[in-house]
C-alpha cells in the first residue's frame, strides 16, 4: 500500500489567512489529509508566515469550534468553548474545502490536556497509589463521565462529517505532566508513579478480581526501592501483580473504543501516543501513531523509527530544531516509507518559516517516487 501524508493544521491558522496557505500548500505538496486539532489544552504558536502582523498566537485550549449542547446533555462534562474565537465557526468553514482541496479531513481530539475538564470535575483526575489526585496528570480514561464525554464529543463533531477522528494520548496511566516532574530522569519510577488507582480503575480492576490494595502497596514499595537507586540502575523486575492490573484497565479501555467506534463505522479512527509512551493494545477499527515531538530527531531516530515501524504511522515534525535541513527530511521521510510506515503527518508547519514548504516538497515527492 503507497504511504499517505498530511499535515496538522491548526483552526487559528485558518482563520489567520482564510486558508490561503493552505492552498499555497496543497499545491506545491501532494498531500492526502489534513489534520485539524478541534480540541487541545493550552497552546502558544510563533507562525511567521500565517499570521502576517499578528505572528504570536496564545489559547488556553478547549473546544476549538462551536459545541452543540445536546449531545453533551447527559453527562458531567460540559464542553467549553476556546476563547480565541468569538465570531463564527472556522471548523464549519474548513470543512466546506478539503474536497475542493482533494485532501480529507481528520480531527484530532486532545480531550485529556484540557484544564477545565479536571477544574469543572475534579473527580475524572487520575490518582497516585497513596490515593493522591494527580490534576496536572490529566483525566483518566476509565472514569465514565471521561468516556461519555469524548462518545458525545465524536457525535458532535459527526455533523461536520470528518473523515476520521485521531485521540491524543488515549491510555491508562498517561501522565500529561510527566516531563517537567522531578522524577522523570527514571523511566521505571515514572512509570509507577503515574499508575493510577482513581475510584473508576480499581473498580474495572476489581470486576477483574485483582485485589486493588495488594497492587497499590506493591506499587508504594516499588517507588520506595526505586528511589534508593542511583541512575542507570538495572530496571525493576516486573511485578506480576502490577502488571495484572495494568493489562486489565487496558483491557477494559480497548474493549470500550472498540464499541465507540461501532456508532460511525465508515470513519477513520487513529490512536495518537507520545514516543516513549506506553501503547494500548491492538484494538481495531483503531490504528496506532506515535507522535516524535520538537526536540532534535537525529540522536532519537533510530527509536522513532523503531516505533513508526511497528505502528504503522507517525506524526513528525518538519523544521527547526528536530530536523536539521532538507536532506535529514528527505531521508527519515524516505525511511520510515522503507519501513513499512504508511500514514505520515508533519507537524508544525504553519509555525515554520515558508522554506518549509520545499523541504516538504522534497520529502514527500521523493518518498512517493519510492
Ligand atoms: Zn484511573
């Protein structure tokens, strides 16, 4: 199968220029979709090509477009719109153009990472297995009020008829906080930190007859031991108890998207993680990417491109600083294709200064010559 690509374009870009570089964009790259972020956390951007007098772009994220009430009515959560814009729907208005673009459109729903999720409803915030909320963590996905949020979520957004819908960082456990804790030096040790034992996961745990206090102290004492060891310290020897309990809740959470998506089978469904995340297990209609962040890509490429390969996409960034010139690009691209990596998206191009649109160019015209 020919690899596809996209880009991720966010809706206050649109609304900067009316999309015009967008259709610059179109133009000189064949690309296949657009992937539009329609609800993020908090978000600042510099884009000195899109936003022409107004480069510096701040929200502290929400609904990127103008929820409807209804679907939402039945549940805790209430969706709040973004306060970047207050006239007009941008979402509606991109929607009417990916055809005439010949590209698809695929949202990409960040619903952990919005803050007001936790505030409005402290009760969906992960905990610590001293039973500790964690707020910065973000919600946990086990919890119900969580779950019928994003169902309501994807039954709103079915009025702009996107070809897919892509979740960001939809596992147990996920810790959105994780890179500025003090413990993030240890993967192990962060790891059992952001285990979490909230009211809804030991319950799934439970129904599962895992004895939920027996893993929590198992867990306390681990940190413990972990925390006696200096860097570069051998990796804990898995526990069976925790392990268990974590393959249960993932279990649990697989099963759940598995249903969701039964309600809209002719979408797309993508599973975005962060690299270095762990990844929910198979779980189809839903398809894995990993997502390769802005550091510098050249120390890490051999782990991206371990994990593109065995997900089958990626979402990586095309410029400064993670990629030093065009002929990095042109080759991770042409690698990951190599690979068998078969949806590619590249992030940040709009912050990017318009050069980015050749290296782009290059990439992907290459890659597609195979
Ligand atoms: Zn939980």
């Amino acid at each position: 199968m020919p690899a596809e690509f996209g880009i991720v374009y966010p809706l206050w870009d649109y609304a900067a220029d009316e999309g015009r570089f967008l259709e610059r964009l179109v133009g000189e790259v064949p690309i296949d979709q657009v992937t539009v972020p329609v609800i993020s956390g908090a978000w600042t951007a510099f884009r000195p090509v899109v936003g022409g007098d107004f480069p510096f772009f701040h929200t502290d994220g929400g609904w990127h477009y103008r929820p409807s009430s209804r679907p939402y009515g039945g549940g805790a959560i209430r969706p709040r719109k973004a306060r970047w814009f207050s006239a007009g729907d941008q979402l509606a208005q991109l929607c009417t153009r990916p055809a005439s673009l010949g590209v698809r459109l695929i949202a990409r729903i960040d619903l952990r990472a919005v803050r007001s999720v936790i505030e409005d409803q402290p009760h969906v915030a992960q905990r610590t297995a001293w039973g500790q909320e964690t707020p910065d963590s973000g919600a946990c996905i086990c919890n119900p009020d969580v779950r019928e949020a994003l169902r309501a979520v994807c039954e709103d957004l079915a009025r702009y008829s996107p070809a897919g819908y892509e979740l960001v960082n939809w596992a147990p456990d996920h810790d959105a906080g994780a890179a500025a804790r003090d413990f993030a030096w240890d993967p192990d040790l962060a790891r059992l930190m952001s285990t979490c034992f909230c009211a809804a996961c030991r319950q799934v745990a439970g129904r599962a007859e895992i004895d939920v206090d027996q893993v929590a102290r198992s867990v306390r004492v681990s940190i413990e031991r972990r925390l006696e060891s200096p860097p570069g310290t051998a990796a804990l020897e898995a526990d069976a108890a925790i392990s268990a309990y974590r393959a249960a809740r993932a279990a649990d959470c697989a099963a759940w998207l598995r249903r969701l998506a039964e309600a809209e089978p002719e979408r797309r469904r993508l599973l975005l993680r962060d690299l270095g995340s762990p990844p929910l297990e198979s779980c189809a209609p839903w398809t894995h990417r990993v997502r390769l962040g802005r550091a510098p890509l050249a120390p890490r490429w051999s782990a991206a491109l371990a994990a593109a390969r065995e997900c089958g996409g990626v979402s990586m960034p095309a410029w400064l600083p993670a990629v030093d010139g065009p002929d990095d690009l042109v080759r991770w691209v042409h690698e990951s294709v190599q690979a068998g990596v078969s949806l590619i998206d590249f992030e940040g191009v709009t912050e990017a200064p318009a050069t980015c649109l050749t290296w782009l160019r290059q990439a992907v015209r290459f890659a597609r010559r195979g």
